[in-house]
C-alpha cells in the first residue's frame, strides 16, 4: 500500500474537526504555490447528464436562479455555524 492510500486512510477516519483542521493546514502549506491543471475535470456520465439538463434549462430561460447576494448569505450563515460548532467541540 503506497504512503498516500495510507495517510488518506487515516485522515479519512479523523473526526470531522481534525479533518477540517488538517485540511487547512495542507491547504495552506500550499502557500501561494500555483496549481496548474489544464486537464478537464473526470465526468461520471450523471454528472455530464446534470449538467446538460441545467445548461438546457438556462438556455430556454425556465432556470430560477438565486441572487448572489442570497447565495453569498447562505455560505455565511453556514460558515458561521460551523465556525460556532467547532469552537464548542471538545474535542
């Protein structure tokens, strides 16, 4: 088994604040480094099917979309829960 299976089998089985907490700390020993990808992302063929339904939806005009500024409350919201449950875990 290579390192990498290893130490993603182990992350995987952290309770969800440590994983949040190793996340950042990999996330930001990135530390400005670019990540280049020009490959198109792998599409399961329900995902390209989602996609081409939503695309068709937005180009008959039957799509509701949702202002940015609602979208943009939301993530707040969520982030500030989060960030309340994480400093009420005791672990």
């Amino acid at each position: 088994m290579s390192t990498y299976v290893e130490v993603l089998r182990m992350a995987l089985s952290l309770p969800a604040k440590d994983r949040r907490e190793l996340w950042h700390a990999v996330f930001e020993s990135l530390d400005g480094e670019e990540i280049i990808d020009d490959e198109p992302p792998i599409l399961s063929d329900t995902w390209k099917a989602e996609i081409a339904r939503r695309s068709a939806e937005i180009d008959a005009g039957t799509a509701i979309g949702i202002p940015w500024e609602e979208v943009r409350e939301r993530i707040q919201r969520k982030h500030r829960q989060s960030t309340k449950e994480q400093n009420t875990d005791p672990h």
